[in-house]
C-alpha cells in the first residue's frame, strides 16, 4: 500500500521524478516546471507571459488576502509586475455568507493594494475540504522581454536576503497555535501574529527593483523556509551556496515562536523574504539602495562551483524534507487528540 505522505509539499525527489515523466514542453515554453522554480514562462506573440499557482492550505485565517499576495511574489521575483488574478475559492459545509465575504473583501483590499485586476476564478462549497482553501493564479508581461529565473546564479555571484525570516510561518503559528504559547511575551506573540501586516509578506516591489538592479537570480521563500530556499537556489542554478559569516536576517518575534514550539526558524514558512543573487560587482550596490529604499537586505552567501548549501564553518545545510508549520501543527493535533481520548 505503501507509505502515506506527510502534510506540506510533495517531498523533493518524489517531485522531481514526477515532472521528468511529463510531456516535453512546447516551443513556446521558456521557464517550465523544475525544483525551485516560482512560476512559468510562455513566449507569445504579444510577449512574455508570466504565469503562477499556489493553494493557501496552512491556515485559514485571512486566505483570501494571503492567496493574492503569494501569487504576486511567484511573479514578481521573475522580475515581471503581477496584473491579473484568478481564484478558485473551495468552502467547507456549513460556511455561512458572511465568512465567504471575509475571503472576498480579503481579496479585494490585497488587489487593491497591489493594483491587480481580478478576472476571474471558481467558487464552491465541497465536502472535500474541510476549511476555506484559496488556489490562487496570477498573471504579468515581460515587456522588456526578459525574466530572471531561480536557475540564474552563477559561481561568484553573491546571494543576497531582503527581508527577515521567518514572518508568514510566524503568523501561521501564533494564530493556530496560539493555545500552546501561552508562556510566551505576549508583546512578542502580537508581534508575530501581526507579522503578515509588519514587516509584511508580500515581495513585489523588492523584487522589482531586485531585478532592476541586475538580479542574476532570485527566489521567493515559501515552505521550508530559508533552508529550503537556499537549496532550491543552488539546485536549480548548479551551483554551491556557502554562507557568509554574517548570518541571514531574522524576524525576532518569529524566531521566539518558533522555539518555543521547538521549530527550527530555518526550515519554517517564511514569505516575506526572497533571495536575489547578483554579480559580485554589482552586490554591495545593490543591497545599499535596497536599504535606501526601505528593505532590510543582506549578502548572505557565494555562490560557488559544487553542490549543496554549506555553512561558513564548512558543514552542509540539511535541506528540510518538509515545513516546519505543517510538522508542527500536524503534532499538535494529535497531542489534543490523545489528550481527549
């Protein structure tokens, strides 16, 4: 029968064997499905036409905001201004108008925001969910017909974070598991649980102006937080990333939320930051105006000849073979349910 899967993403083998058994792409296909990557890329007659996907399946708090702003970092950080969105929303029994109406206004205010256009979607109540679930899909155009990809970084090319870590897997945290940490600074809990408004989770204008700086590569942080981001980065590019003795930028009330559920801040859901690799000329540069312009940025790693991700110290970072909040949330669940039964 054999053995089921853990909650989270399908695990990195499993899925890499699974997209090399897909049909070739067609010609028009210039950035397909691969491990790392954050959306797709169609070469069309009117131009490049950027295209991504992702569920808000962790949480059900707030999932109509979420979806929008997720879908336009998978954009953004190929270097394209997100426009046009489409949802399909997936209600449990029994949700009432009003709840479905949070979703939308959600939606609604986070489209605003980023002046998207919603252009269409899905809706439904099913009993094949159990909680609200937002698949969103978000559309741009590359006009000056170029895209940066997470395959882009080069040996020399240095890495740099803009944005702490770990905000959205924070926020996930404090709100489902908010019954655990009651031992918690409640300062620091609200910090977290507001970290999805400040420091925020959404990366488009970082990334838009990452690119415009001469991004070689760059990469938005999702599941598996900062590990796996910097194992996507080396995979797809081929490369070895070796970190730098600075340490990578972390969000303090996340940080303190994770520990005391004992998760590891590495490996826990983290949008809100995004990796950008950029010629080794070019770094230094680019993570001042960054700064300038509002966002904390930091160089954090080389990128090398080799494979993997290693410390400054030499020793290798365990790539996560799944996000800590869905490992987390998962265990909780069965300790309330042996502590009913």
């Amino acid at each position: 029968m054999g053995v089921a899967l853990p909650l989270g993403k399908l695990p990195t083998p499993l899925l890499a064997r699974l997209l090399s058994d897909l049909p070739p792409p067609a010609g028009e296909v210039i950035l397909g499905p691969a491990i790392g990557e954050d959306a797709c890329a169609l070469d069309l007659p009117s131009g490049i036409v950027v295209i991504s996907t992702d569920p808000i399946s962790l949480t059900s708090r707030d999932v109509g905001r979420h979806a929008v702003i997720i879908n336009a970092n998978d954009v953004a950080v190929t270097g394209v201004r997100p426009r046009w969105f489409l949802a399909a929303v997936l209600l449990p029994p029994g949700t009432t108008e009003a709840e479905v109406g949070s979703i939308f206004a959600g939606m609604r205010d986070a489209l605003s925001e980023a002046g998207i256009t919603a252009v269409g979607g899905h809706t439904e109540v099913s009993a094949a969910v159990t909680q609200p679930i937002v698949v969103g899909q978000m559309l741009g155009v590359a006009e000056d017909l170029r895209i940066v990809s997470t395959a882009g970084a080069r040996p020399g090319d240095v890495v740099v974070q803009v944005g702490p870590a770990p905000v959205e897997g924070a926020a996930v945290l404090a709100a489902e598991a908010a019954a655990h940490l009651g031992a918690l600074d409640p300062a620091v809990l609200r910090a977290a649980a507001s970290g999805i408004e400040n420091p925020g989770i959404s990366v488009v204008d970082a990334a838009l102006q990452a690119a415009a700086l001469g991004a070689t590569a760059m990469h938005d942080l999702t599941e598996g937080g900062l590990a796996a981001g910097l194992h996507e980065v080396a995979a797809a590019s081929g490369v070895r990333l070796r970190l730098g003795s600075g340490g990578p930028l972390w969000f303090d009330a996340g940080v303190a939320v994770c520990r005391a559920l004992g998760a590891d801040p590495w490996a826990t859901l983290a949008s809100g930051s995004l990796l950008a690799a950029f010629d080794p000329a070019a770094a230094a540069g680019a993570v001042e105006t960054l700064r300038s312009a509002g966002h904390a940025a930091s160089a954090i790693a080389v990128a090398e000849q080799g494979t993997g991700v290693y410390g400054d110290d030499g020793l290798p970072l365990g790539w996560p073979e799944r996000d800590e909040v869905a490992r987390v949330l998962e265990e909780l669940a069965r300790q309330d349910r042996t502590g009913r039964s």
